[in-house]
C-alpha cells in the first residue's frame, strides 16, 4: 500500500527540477542525505534510466557516498558509492 515507484520518481524529478536545477549556479555543494529507495529515485531521475540499468546488481550500503555534478541541468556522476562511513 505504499508509494509506487513512478509516484517516487516523479517526486525526484520534481524535486530536481524545483529546487536543484534552478540553484545550480548559485550553490557550490548539497549534501541530500536520503534513504535507499529514494536514492534510486533520485538517479532515475536525474539519468532517465531504470534504477536496475544504473546500478546492475551492485547493492549500495548504508552510508554509501555518491558525489553527482551538475552543470546546465544535465548530471554526471563523479563518485558512485565510492566510499563508505564505516571507513572513516
């Protein structure tokens, strides 16, 4: 009974387009911190891809870092769970 996964993708997209995209210039980092499913979500949005095409069968773990860049509403990724809390 709980949000579909279209219903959370469309959230993302909007939330990038409102909020991200718009501030691009003026901001130079944002830390989201979100929980998994969100996380795919947000890479579905922002790559026009299914979650499963992006991240195959890696698995992130919790407190996974992915650094995303963004210039001219288009994002590339920079680090992909490159680095985990738990090492620090």
């Amino acid at each position: 009974g709980g949000e579909s996964y279209a219903s959370l993708e469309k959230r993302c997209r909007s939330f990038l387009d409102e909020i991200i995209v718009p501030n691009e210039k003026q901001w130079e980092h944002v830390l989201l911190v979100a929980h998994g499913g969100v996380v795919r979500g947000l890479f579905s949005a922002m790559f026009a891809q299914a979650s499963n095409e992006i991240y195959g069968s890696h698995v992130q773990k919790n407190c996974a870092v992915n650094i995303i860049d963004c210039t001219a509403g288009v994002f590339s990724v920079d680090v992909f769970a490159g680095e985990y809390c738990e090492k620090l």
